[in-house]
C-alpha cells in the first residue's frame, strides 16, 4: 500500500465499545505511521480517544466490550490486528513495548525490581539468569539509576515516583523493543522529576534505536521531546503536522484554541482564551465535525458533513472545511496518505 | 518590623509561624514517639484583601497541609493564625462557626467534593441552610439560580444530580457553593489540576472576574507555575515545609532569588519547540519530610551547596522590596544561566564557586 516500508502503519483504525448506553466509538477512522527511530506524539484531551488508541496497537482492548470494526495496523508489514493471541504475546514486551502513566501501579508490589525485569528478558531470549540478571543492571544504568546492583534487589516501594518510572522505562527498553509507547509517562510525577524523566526520554532517543509513540495531554512536553504530532479531538485526528510546523501555524481551530488556552510560563495576559463548551458525549457525537459545536467558524456543511484529513501544506494534514473554503471536495487525493512524512 | 506590622494592619489573613508535625509512634502498649514528619515547619505569610497568594511546591511540601490548617480542619500543633481580627487557633466551637462564613474552600477532586445523591440546588443551598441564613424555600432557590448564572451555569441545572455533569462544570457547582455565603476568603486547594486544559482556562478565567467582582481574596494552593503566574499576585514557593522565596508574581517570576525557585521555573515544559532551553535538573528526589536535612533543607539537591547550607538554616530574608528569600547565595540568578536575558539594573553573573563545574 504504501510505497516506503515504515515500522508501524496504522489505517482506517475503528476501536469501538459497546455499553449499555450504545456504542462509543473510542477511535474511529485514525491513520498515521511512524518510521523507524521516528518520534511522534499524539496529543488530545480526555475522551479524544489517545490512549485507546495505543493500548489497540499493543492489543490491549478488552473484547467485548471493545472490537475493531476496521482497520489494520501495520507493523513491521504485518497487520497486528489479524494475528492471534498468542503470537501477539511473543510481540508485546519485546518488539513493541508501554510505558504506562501510574508508575505506582504498573510494578508488582511483591517482587525485586530485578525479578520483574529479568521476568520480560527470560520470557523473550533463551538467556540465563546470571545472563538477564546482567541485562538488567545494563538497562538500569541507561535509564540513569546509579547504583543499580544495589537497587536491583529492591522492592518497588524502596523507590520514589520518578525512580520507579526509570524502572519501568528500563523493563521496557530491556528486550530492545523497535517501537516504544509511553502513555503520560511524566503526568503523575513532580516538576523537577518530570524534567528528569524528559530529559531521559530525550537522551535515550539517540541511545536506543527505539521509534517512540509519546501520548500526552500536555502540549510543553510534546513541544520537548518530539519530531510529529498528531492531534486527536473525539476518536478522531483533527491535524498531523511537524512539530515545529504545529506551533508556528496551526490550522484546525480545535489545535489553535487547545495553544490558546494554555498558560506559558514566559508571557503574560491577563485573560486565558477558551474554547466554550465541553467535549461532547462519546455516545452521541455531533454530525458532522464533531468539533462543530465548539467551532467558532463553525458554518452549515460541518454541521452537516463530516470533513476528510487534507493535506494543507508540506507535511501538514489537517480536517477542517475551512481550508477547502467550506466547500465539499470530491474523493481527495490525499485521503489515503496517512504519511505526513 | 515595622514595615511588617504596617502590612499587616491592612491585611485578612495573618499566619505566624504555623506548624504541624505528625508524631510517629512506636509500641503496642506504650507507644513512645519515635520520630516526626514535619510537614508544615514554621511557615508565616500574609493575605490582603482582594489578593491572589499562591502556595507552590511539589508534593509532599506541606502546601495542602497548611491550607487545611488555615480552614481548622486540622489541628495545628503550634503557631498563630489570624483572620480578620480573630485568633482562629484559640477560637472556640461556636465562634469558628461564625468565622467559617468568611472563609470557604474549593477542593481539588470534583467528583470527589459533591454529594452524588443531592441534587445541584441542594448541594449549593447547603451552605445557606446550615448558616441559617435565608430562612425561606423559595428564596434560597433564588438565590442558588443567581449562583448558577453567576459560576456560568443555567437554573434548569438546579434540578440535576452531580453525575450529570463534567469535570469542569462540577467544579463550577464547587465554586457556586463555595460563594453560597458571600465568603471573604476562599481556600482554593489546586481547583483546576484535575481538568482538561480547555476547561482549566475556563475555571481560571471564572476565578478571575469573581475575585473582581466581589473582591475575594484566594489562597490558591498548587503546583503548577503556569496557572499560578496567571491568577495569583503574590506567590510562596514552599519546599519541604517551609516557605523559602516569597514575593510579587512579576518579582518571582523575573528575578528569582532561590535556587529551587529557579530550578522549578526553567523544569516547566515549555508549549513551543523552538524554545531557549537552559534547563537546572535537580538530582534526586524530595527527601522525605520524617527526615529533613539539617541546615538549609534543600542543600541535598542543591547545585550551590556550601558547607555553611549543611550547618545553618537561612532566615527568610528581604533581598529586594516585598521579595523574601531564604538561602545564603539568595541573589538574583544564583545559579548561572547564560541565556537568559538580562534584566536591567540586575547583576546576573554571580560568582563561580568551587563546587559548581
């Protein structure tokens, strides 16, 4: 389909829910793809759809009540969502790897450190102990623990917040994984350990040859660490766009409130802009372009049609009416091209 | 001192070296104190009225505490607080309560904060009730629309359950209840560190133009130096139970006298990758608050550390006007960071000293 072979490739991704209140429809229609040691964070507020959206790439949506209507994700050429179980266990942990936000309770309280990463090694390689034992201390040094063969014997609650959080990025990198996930890896931390943890992040991206899927709420950190980022509002990207490019010239209205809105340490006004109103009801989006009701261009076709990803620029995606002049474009030529890159 | 007592003839709320110190016991039978955690450890500031006070510091640096202490929901194991006239340690049951109507709280969590089987007229007429004010049904239903409309929501939301709502517009109904009896300070415990960053603009804003149009004061307790720039006039930075830089916002923000200080305000991420980064990553973590270093509390992370930090504990003292600092290298920039710009009339090239590469 595509014409480079990229690490992940992601198409047409629907990741549904069934409840007793309808379907919410978590993701619904999200392409993109990464490259190999790319870096790409996806960003979007609670609901929009962001973490369903990596937990469907390691296949870690309960079914039921969650199911992939559509879509294939691609990884490594291999559709992920077509393999079975078991030999999605042999992937995860080792070729595809997470880093989850609460590092409190992504540890077993009742093992070492060692003992839980040495657990992913040996559940992967046909390596010793003494072997996985070393691989271990190796990683705990590259994520900057000092002293690792003391605190491999430790316990999880021996370690602060943003000590366990190292731990928990060592377990991950400790298979050599080609892709890395880590999903609000510094939202539960404080300031100071969030800038260790990001500092981390940023120094491993040239040690490890990892391709990284950073999903944040926080547009500071994506500004930080990343080379691409996707934007989602309500299971959907509303824009995909270079980092630089994002910040510089934003072209969904929802991506321009979301900068807005934030308050920068470095300026001063008096008045936050917002953007009025509330995400809506997962269960019942607006026709449309679900960010419609929000939308100060807001006019009658995003009411009524829902608008495609366009290119709008050099590797830019964005879906909004505005920049096709609110007027409805035939099959865009640009539909399949889920690279920004 | 003078000068001290000046500001605080004008000013609603007095704090005085307030402390709290947890015990922590030993023994089944004959529990013996074994240690303290120290998490509030001598902490003095003023409110005035119409002002913003920020409280800022990570976890675990005493900021919540203090909060509560302020409102007695806790009790202090020493210092003085006064508010408008009134000793509130010393005051007794029934005059606390008469207080209490000046002197409101807005809590972090709102899904946590409002009763899920009250409807929203109820939780925010509770207040009204328990005061014994607006004896009349009818009125206080009137009144509870006029906080709706006020906190930006509608009379029909009245009839609705908690349940009903977002995050952001129950912290909304938080707000209402908390201006239900027109208080004069509200204790405001990280209002918006549990929302999305489109509705936390929202709340700040809302907090903004109350404080306008009623001439609230806030205590705004949080870690976040991005709010905190934007709401408050004046900010405490607290760290390990003390307050060690407290100063007007635009002072603090510009010419930071403490190390922490600095450290924490060039670790805010920041929303623009083409950003100068100079950035001070501290080592380690927060000690814990049952073992508090001697000397200055923060020479353990500190990059400046001397050994008179590990020995003497630094007064908060005045380094330039209504700016306090408590640290022995209290200077602007105390630690060297080349690109920032230069502040007129402001030396920023400070000595190297031997343990700094």
């Amino acid at each position: 389909m595509s014409t480079i072979e990229r690490l992940l490739e992601v198409h047409d991704l629907r990741t549904y829910f069934d409840t007793k209140h309808g379907i919410v429809q978590s993701v619904d229609g999200v392409s993109f793809g990464i490259d190999k040691g790319g870096c790409l964070g996806v960003v979007g507020e609670s609901g929009s759809g962001k973490s369903v959206t990596a937990l469907s790439i390691m296949r870690l949506i309960q079914t039921p009540p969650g199911r992939f209507a559509s879509g294939t994700i691609r990884f490594c050429g291999e559709d992920l969502l077509a393999k079975p179980e078991r030999a999605m266990r042999k992937i995860r942990g080792k070729d595809i790897s997470m880093i989850f936000q609460e590092p409190m309770t992504s540890l077993n309280p009742v093992f070492t450190i060692g003992n839980q990463i040495t657990e992913a090694i040996r559940l992967h390689n046909d390596v010793t102990l003494a072997q996985a034992r070393q691989r271990a201390i190796e990683v705990l040094d590259l994520v900057g623990i000092a002293d690792s063969g003391r605190l491999i014997d430790q316990y999880p609650h021996h370690l602060s917040g943003g000590m366990r959080q190292r731990v928990m990025i060592a377990m991950a990198l400790s298979c050599s994984p080609k892709l890395l996930i880590a999903d609000e890896p510094t939202t539960a931390l404080d300031v100071t350990i969030q800038a260790q943890i990001l500092d981390l992040l940023r120094k491993l991206r040239s040690e490890v040859d990892a391709a990284i899927m950073l999903v944040t709420h926080d547009l500071g950190v994506i500004a930080e660490v990343v080379d691409e980022v996707l934007v989602m509002y309500a299971g959907k990207v509303v824009e995909h766009a270079r980092v630089q490019t994002l910040f510089d010239a934003p072209q969904h209205p929802y991506t321009v409130g979301l900068i807005d809105s934030i308050p920068k340490i470095d300026e001063t006004r008096y008045r936050l802009k917002t953007i009025e109103g509330t995400v809506p009801n997962p269960t019942d989006f607006p026709p449309g372009c679900r960010f419609s009701t929000r939308c100060p261009h807001a006019r009658d076709i995003c009411r009524g049609e829902e608008p495609p990803l366009l290119k709008v620029g050099e590797h830019h995606l964005a879906a909004c009416w505005k920049n096709t002049d609110f007027r409805p474009v035939r099959q865009p030529e640009a539909w399949g091209a889920a690279n920004v890159s | 001192m003078s000068r001290e007592e000046q500001q605080s003839a004008e000013s609603l709320l007095q704090v005085r070296d307030l402390v709290k110190h947890y015990p922590i016991r030993e023994g089944i039978f004959v529990p013996r104190e074994v240690g303290r955690v120290r998490a509030v450890d001598g902490v003095s500031f003023n409110v005035h009225e119409s002002e913003t006070l920020a409280l800022v510091g990570e976890s675990g640096c005493g900021k919540s505490t203090t909060g509560r202490l302020i409102l007695r929901l806790i009790a202090t194991t020493s210092g003085q607080i006064d508010f408008m006239g009134h000793d509130l340690i010393q005051v007794g049951k029934r005059a606390l309560r008469t207080v209490r109507r000046d002197l409101q709280i807005v809590f972090q969590d709102p899904y946590a904060s409002l009763d899920p089987r009250l409807r929203v007229e109820d939780i925010i007429a509770e207040p009204l009730e328990s005061f014994g004010l607006l004896p009349r049904r009818k009125e206080r239903r009137e009144r509870v629309h006029e906080l709706l409309h006020e906190v930006g929501l509608s009379s029909y939301h009245a009839d609705r359950y908690p349940h009903q709502f977002s995050g952001g517009q129950r912290q909304r109904i938080g707000i209402a209840r908390a201006l239900a009896v027109e208080p004069k300070l509200i204790v405001a415990d990280e209002p918006v560190s549990a929302l999305d960053v489109s509705t936390q603009s929202q709340i700040i804003n809302l907090m903004q133009d109350l404080q306008e149009r009623h001439g609230l004061s806030f205590l705004f307790i949080s870690h976040d130096l991005t709010v905190v720039k934007h709401i408050a006039h004046r900010v405490a930075v607290m760290y390990l139970g003390k307050i060690v830089e407290i100063a007007d916002k635009q002072s603090l923000y510009r010419t930071p006298h403490h190390p922490y200080t600095q450290a924490l305000l060039s670790a805010v991420p920041k929303p623009d990758p083409s950003a100068h980064r100079q950035r001070i990553i501290l080592k380690d973590d927060v000690p814990s608050a049952s073992r508090i270093p001697t000397g200055c509390r923060f020479h353990t992370r500190c990059p400046l550390a001397d050994a008179i930090c590990r020995e003497q504990e630094p007064p908060l003292k005045e380094v330039a006007g209504g700016h306090h600092a408590a640290c022995h290298f209290a200077s602007p920039f105390p630690i060297p960071v080349h690109d920032r710009p230069t502040m007129p009339g402001v030396e920023t090239s400070v000595p190297i000293r031997q343990n700094i590469r």
